[in-house]
C-alpha cells in the first residue's frame, strides 16, 4: 500500500504543530504495515463515503480512504468533541 495525501490533507499537515506532525508520522508506519493496530483504532466512518476514521492522539484523527492500493489522506483534524 501507499500514500496520497488530498490537497486539504497538505494543507492540514503544513498547519499542525510538531508534536501532532510527529505522533502523525508514526500512526501512518503503523496503517502501512497493520490497520488494525491497537493504536490507530482505525473504524469505518462512512459507509457510504466509504472514509475510515484514525487516531492521531488522544485529541487529533485523521480521516482516509481506501482505493486500490493507496490509503487516500483525507483529513487530519481536531478531534470534534
């Protein structure tokens, strides 16, 4: 698999701080070699967008689709609480 970022999700990334930026790099190592590791907690978001929902931190997700072999960045926003 491998990554496509949107031009949103490029936009979100120049705009996170560094700890987030971080933390961010890691989760996308761990949805490249086993989306269902426990620290993603990647769900479906949409069924019918077909958009999954991962784990950034404790207060930041990120929101992809999967389309052939490309995981599609959508979003990488504050959790909404």
């Amino acid at each position: 698999m491998q990554l496509r970022f949107t031009r949103k999700a490029d936009k979100d990334y120049s705009r996170l701080p560094s700890d987030v930026r971080k933390a961010f790099a890691k989760q996308l190592r761990f949805l490249l070699t086993n989306r269902n590791h426990p620290s993603l907690r990647a769900k479906k978001y949409s069924e019918a967008l077909d958009v999954w929902q991962g784990r950034v931190t404790r207060g930041w997700r990120f929101y992809f689709q999967i389309q052939d072999d490309e995981y599609v960045i959508l979003s990488i926003i504050p959790h909404p609480k």
